[in-house]
C-alpha cells in the first residue's frame, strides 16, 4: 500500500512513522526547506501522551522536554500575582504531562522515520486526481505520484482541504484572538525567569516566557482583535499592541527576530463537515483544530494520526477505513473543542475583574475537589481513553 502525505509536522510524521511499521510505502512532502526550528513550547498531555506512550516515544520526549515547576502570573514589576503548580497539573491529567519545545516534539518523531521513507522538503501537492482505485497526486516539483491514500496534514490552512473543498474562511470560527510566537536572546531575562513559565496578570492581552537550555527565551503572546485579518507589519503591530504592559516585555518586543522567524496567526478552530472525499482525508489542524485556548492540538494531532493508522492496519478498505476515523474520531474532536471555546476568557480574561477572578479560581484549584475540575476542564467533559476509539474495538464496530 502507497500513502503521499502533505504536512511534516506532529501529525504528519505520526502517521508516517506508524504506517511505515505496517509496511506501507510513504513519501511525505512538506513546503517548508527544511525542518522548522522555530517555534513554541507546548503542554502535551491526553490521548497524544497515550498514543505517544504506546509508539515507545516517551523516554526522548522526557528527554528533549523541559521540568517546568510552575506557571506564574506576574504583574508590571514580575511580582507573582497567582500560581498555577505544574504538580497539580499533572495530578489533575494523572500525571501524563510533558512541556516540549514543538520543534523538538517533530525531531522525536523524525529521528524514528525508517530510512527507506521518503521525504521531500521544498514541496507540496499542487493537484489532485481521484479514481476509484487510486489517486493521483501532482506535487510542486513536476512529480506525479499514485498511491492508496493521501492524507492532508497540512495545518490549520491546509492546501490539501482547499484542492479538496475550496475556500478556507468556511471551515474557520474566528475565536476573535490572535497570537504570535517567537524566542528571542536576552540572558538577563533567562536568568530571570529561572525554570518556570512566567506571564503577564492582564486583561486584553498577555505574554507568556519559559527559558530554554540553550538560554534564549520563548515567548508567546496573545491579544483579542475583532478583526480576523492579520497586520500588515507584524513586529510593529506587536509593539504597538504589547508597548504598554511592564516586566520583560519591553525587551521581549526590543529583541523580536525578523518577521519571519515570527510564528502570527489567528486563533482559530476548523470545523470540516465531511474530513475525507474517496482516498484523500485530512488529520491534526488541518481538520480538528482546536486552538492554544484548548491546549491540545498537537496532542490531538498526535492521537488522531494514530487512530487513523489504527483504522487503516484493521481495514480490508481504504475508504471503510477513512469513514471509521471519522465516525470514532470527530466526537472527541467536537468536546475538545467546546472545552476550548468554553475556557477563553479563563486564559485570556477581558477585564480587570475576570483577572480577579482568574487568580481566585487558582487560589481554589489546591482543594483536591477542585483539582479534579480542572483536570475535567482541561481535558474535555468526556473522559475517552486511547483504547476506545481504536484498535480492536474499531474492528468490531466499523
Ligand atoms: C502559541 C501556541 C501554543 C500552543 N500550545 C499548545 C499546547 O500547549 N499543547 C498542545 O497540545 N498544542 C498547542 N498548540 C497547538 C499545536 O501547536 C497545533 O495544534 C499542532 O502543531 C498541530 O499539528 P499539525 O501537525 O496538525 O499541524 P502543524 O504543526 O501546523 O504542521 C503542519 C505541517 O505542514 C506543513 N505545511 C503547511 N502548509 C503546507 C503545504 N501547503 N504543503 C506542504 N506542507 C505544508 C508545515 O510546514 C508543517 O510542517 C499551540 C499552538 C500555538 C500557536
């Protein structure tokens, strides 16, 4: 069996990784040059921390992640205002929790490709070509390839979903935020910071630090704008947006990299009606996003790569198999997302008075009652384990 795979990102190189296993013959193209190294830290825990325990990823993950103690919200002077305990974290997800650079999360994956995989940077499917038993997929650098399946991992503004249903804006709801990302060298700052996560007590807007190993800092900020447009000059809007608010953000916003070594998008979810049109189908953003507000979309991309590699090694058909994925896979997606939208203006109040009550509810969230709300809040109402959205129970109700 033959798979092209459009994206070589967290859910790409899942899906990769786990179909080269069952044998399958997998090209994987991304348009990027080559691997990005830039990028953001990211909470990984749920179903990804399962899927990644079950591929036996967990030892370099633990390795390449960061022992993050605590998350503080400082005021203008740095003063902690309210504390949230990375122990508690963990306690309230059953102890599953990692922080990784995604970069570094996309290097685990990639140092476990087979060698015979191919990968192709610098390229991208520019056509698609459906036939009953095949498809066709005509990729950037004049090459055509058939294959069983195609599978769009291209995130949140996936080419593979546009060639296959059209416009983006349809797909998008707008959580009326926008975000960027960046790291930026100031050893002062990294000295500051220490291993915690640090970010701004404030309304309408917040940056948020960790410092890295290698002593520069990561920095993620984000702010409501009502218009889903993006600025036409980021780093001066950044400055303009980000000019009033004390702390390290005076250096963060003096220290910002060039513009495109800033990540700056929308917050935003997709929601597909229909994920797959006969052997093409879409995983992680490109069809599930949930949003940083949900703080699971690469663990999602994770696990919903994996369950679709499940339906795929259980399948006597590739287009049966696509339609199991879904069937089992979309319900999970829709709760994390209602989780998400739900604890927006948790993560990023509107007012001086949500502040206050944010750093009550901190305050509450040592009582164990309130730790397992937490837990239920961050990872969706419905508590659903690995095991029951793939593997043998798939085969039985396909
Ligand atoms: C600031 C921030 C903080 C976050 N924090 C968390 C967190 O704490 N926990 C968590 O679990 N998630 C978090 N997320 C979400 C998470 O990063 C994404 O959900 C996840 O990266 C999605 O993985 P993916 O593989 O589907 O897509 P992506 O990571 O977007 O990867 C897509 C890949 O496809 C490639 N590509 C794009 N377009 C094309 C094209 N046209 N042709 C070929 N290749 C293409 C890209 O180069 C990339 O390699 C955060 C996101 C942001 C922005």
């Amino acid at each position: 069996m033959r798979v092209v795979i459009c994206g070589a990102g967290i859910a790409g190189l899942t899906l990769g990784n786990l179909l080269s296993e069952r044998d399958w013959e997998v090209t994987i193209v991304d348009h990027a040059p080559a691997p990005r190294t830039a990028g953001y830290m990211v909470d990984f825990f749920g179903l990804g921390y399962d899927a990644a325990e079950r591929m036996g990823l967990l030892p370099r993950l633990t390795e390449l992640g960061y022992d993050v103690p605590w998350a503080d919200f400082v005021d203008d002077s740095g003063r902690g205002r309210a504390r949230l305990s990375y122990d508690r974290f963990a306690r309230a997800v059953n102890g599953k929790l990692l922080s990784i650079m995604r970069p570094d999360l996309e290097l685990a994956l990639r140092e476990r490709l087979p060698g015979q995989l191919e990968m192709r940077y610098g390229t991208t499917v520019s056509a698609i070509d459906e036939r009953d038993d095949i498809v066709r997929a005509q990729l950037s650098d004049g090459s055509e390839i058939e294959a069983d399946l195609l599978v769009g991992a291209d995130g949140i503004h996936s080419t593979v979903r546009g060639l296959m249903f059209g416009d983006e804006q349809r797909f998008f709801r707008y959580l009326g935020m926008q975000t960027a990302a960046y790291t930026f060298d100031a050893p002062e700052v990294r000295a500051r910071l220490g291993d915690g996560f640090a970010l701004t007590d404030t309304a309408q807007r917040m940056m948020g630090c960790y410092g890295l190993r290698d002593g520069t800092v990561a920095v993620f900020a984000t702010h409501y704008r009502d218009e889903p447009a993006l600025p036409a000059d980021i780093p001066a809007f950044l400055r303009e947006e980000y000019g009033s608010l004390g702390w390290i953000v005076p250096t963060a916003l003096a220290r910002m990299p060039e513009e495109h070594e800033i990540y700056y998008d929308q917050v935003a979810q997709v929601d597909v009606p229909q994920w797959s049109t006969g052997r093409v189908t879409l995983i992680g953003d490109a069809c599930q996003a949930v949003s940083l507000l949900a703080g699971q979309g690469a663990s999602l991309a994770m696990a919903g790569a994996y369950v679709l590699a499940s339906c795929l090694s259980d399948a006597s058909s590739v287009t049966g198999a696509l339609r199991r994925y879904e069937t089992h896979w979309r319900p999970v997606v829709v709760d994390k997302q209602r989780a998400g939208r739900r604890g927006a203006e948790w993560f990023l109040p509107r007012s001086r008075g949500r502040v206050l009550a944010r750093r009550a509810m901190l305050r509450l969230s040592a009582i164990p009652g309130v730790e397992r709300m937490l837990g239920a809040s961050v990872t969706g109402k419905n508590a659903v384990r690995l095991d029951d959205i793939s593997a043998e129970r798939l085969t039985t109700t396909g």
